[in-house]
C-alpha cells in the first residue's frame, strides 16, 4: 500500500488532483500494475512535506495558481527539505458561490483565503456583507450550511451539484481558464524512471554564495546560449541578509540532456544549485 500526503480534509482540489496523480499511475501501467494508494490528509502544507518519507512515501501539494502565482511557504519549505519532485499535476479550478438567501440579503461570506484571491471580483460586487476566512473550502461550505444568518460561501464548483441553495453563481473565478498547479514530492531514494523521447520539465533552486554583480545575468546567457527554454524564475528571500535571494527555476528538459546538464555544470562554477528533480511535463489543456 503507498500513501500519499495531500492537503485535507476530503473534498478539496488537493484531493482531486492526488486522485488524478494516481488515476495517471493507472493509465500508464504497462506489464506491472501500481500499488494501491491510501490518501494521508494534513491539515497544512508543512505537516504534508514532513511526512514524505518517513509516515507517506510521496506527497501531491499545490506550487502555484494560475492567477496568483507560487506560494511562498512551498517554496520556502523546498529550500531545507531532503526531497526531490517526481512528477506535476494541473488541475482546473472552477468556484461557484452559493447562497441561504439571495445575494442581495446575505450578511456573511465564507471564502477560504486561497479562493479569496482568485475570486476578488465577485467578492468585490457583493460589497456589502462580512467575509469570514476560512482554512478550506469544505469548512466554508460547512459553515453555510450552519449559519443562522443569511450568508453565502465560495466552495468548488463540484461541490454544487448535489447542494441545494437559494442562489447559486456559477464561475466566480477571476479567470475564466483558472488553473492550479500540483507537484509530487518523493523522498530522494524514490526510484526515478526515464524516457529519452518524453517532454520533461525540471526544477532547481541557485543561490549566489559570493553576491557578485551580473550573478543572474550569468545564468540565464548559460540557459539561453543552449537554447534552454525557461518557464519560471522565482526569487525568495534567504532570511539572513537583505539582498541575498533564492532563485527557483522551472525549465523545459531533462538532467540528463547534454545541453541542460552542460548549463548546470557552468553555473554550478559560480554558485550552488538544488537539483530538484526532472519529470514527465503535464498536459495543460484542459
């Protein structure tokens, strides 16, 4: 039996997308069939990263929002931690907001404080009512259905379907084509597979040791000089001095094509790289 951290409790997009990873296991089986998975839920992406490789051989947790970005306290977390990325999730997020009374009447809004953010439009045009942060979407969908007040919560749009409410809008997400990304971290003893004909993208994190001018400037003529496609570069901050940053790079490639193993090996000359790992790049369309 594997288990598999992901963020609970049950009903979230974490839980959708790690059922996704696993229905994936499935479809690319050849001769041996994966083993059965048990989902291990945690009530925060920490608890979830601490326990990959220890109480749960691997963990599927969100890195960045299509809207808003990357979240910071994953990143901050894969600075320090022993493990490596085996795999990607992208998952579509549709919000829908119900309501126990029209729109017009209700006096609170449950929002968890995630979806507070990709839905700031539709929270702006209520106006009027208290919006109460929440830690999950199942909490403010939870929460709704306890109030004795007139109130609304913005809940995934799956949650709808068997609800029944006095007013409901549908895709409330700032934008229409809303997206989440979902990586899958591994131990660093997770067996790695490769396929020399697959499209792969790989992560890492650099940072400048010596804090020399043309620093980032360096790296990426190491990138561009091979032709080496660049998805993200992210700073964060190293806590220890202002002006001393982590860069996170996403890329198009392998570790093992000569041209991406090339370019790490020059600018490890200069500075130190975190190998965060390589795999099989996701299908975005949805």
């Amino acid at each position: 039996m594997r288990k598999i951290a992901t963020l609970g409790p049950q009903g979230t997009f974490s839980e959708t997308a790690t059922r996704r990873y696993i229905a994936g296991l499935s479809a690319s089986a050849t001769n041996t069939p994966p083993l059965p998975s048990e989902l291990v839920y945690f009530p925060t992406i920490e608890r979830a990263l601490d326990a990959i490789g220890s109480d749960c051989d691997v963990g599927v947790l969100p890195i960045e929002n299509f809207s808003e970005g990357f979240i910071p306290s994953v990143l901050d977390q894969l600075i320090h931690a022993d493990l490596k990325v085996i795999g990607e999730v992208i998952l579509p997020i549709r919000f829908s907001c119900v309501g126990t009374a029209a729109f017009a009447d209700v006096q609170q809004l449950f929002v968890q404080f995630v979806a507070k953010g990709q839905c700031s439009r539709f929270i702006e045009s209520l106006g009027h009512c208290q919006i109460v942060l929440t830690e999950s979407n199942t909490e403010s969908l939870a929460l709704a259905r306890q109030a004795s007040q007139p109130c609304a919560a913005i809940v995934p749009a799956e949650s709808v379907q068997q609800e029944m409410f006095a007013a409901v809008a549908e895709n409330v997400n700032d934008y229409e084509n809303n997206q989440t990304r979902f990586l899958v971290f591994a131990a660093q003893h997770y067996p790695e597979t490769y396929h020399a004909k697959a499209a792969y993208k790989t992560s890492l994190i650099v940072v400048d040791e010596h804090d020399h001018p043309g620093f980032l400037g360096e790296i990426l003529t190491s990138f561009s000089r091979r032709k080496i496609n660049l998805t993200s570069i992210i700073s964060r901050p190293t806590c220890t001095q202002f002006g001393k940053y982590y860069f996170f790079i996403d890329l198009d490639g392998h570790l093992r094509d000569p041209a991406v193993a090339a370019a790490l090996n020059e600018i490890e000359a200069i500075s130190k790289v975190k190998r965060l790992g390589a795999y099989l790049r996701a299908d975005t369309h949805v």
